[in-house]
C-alpha cells in the first residue's frame, strides 16, 4: 500500500469519527440544548465534507502510482 493510500486510510477514519460527533450535535440540538449545538453541527459537517474531499484526492494521487 502506497503511502497516500495509508494517509487516506488515516483520513476516512477521521471523517468517520467528524460525522459521528455530527450526529451528536444533531442529537444536541433535538433536545433543544440551544443555538450552540446547530452551529456546531454546521462546522463539523464542513470539516467532514473537506476530509471526503480530501480523501478523494489522496486516492487519487495513490492510483497514479
């Protein structure tokens, strides 16, 4: 395995823990625990979006080799 396609595993596990915590912001903001929680889910779902994106590339890059 390609060193970009290790960082890439290293990447979709992140991704994968970022969306849980999503859906723990989520859960936060269905028992109504305030703004806070809505805002925080908006920033992990950008950072999890960036590392899929991220992702991609690394996978990518590990196919040219």
């Amino acid at each position: 395995m390609s060193d970009f396609a290790a960082l890439a595993d290293e990447v979709a596990a992140l991704e994968q823990r970022v969306n849980d915590a999503v859906f723990d912001a989520v859960r936060a903001q269905l028992r109504d625990e305030g703004d806070g929680a809505r805002e925080l889910e908006r920033q992990l779902a950008r950072a999890r979006r960036s590392l899929q994106k991220a992702e991609a590339i690394l996978r990518g890059v590990s196919s040219d080799d």
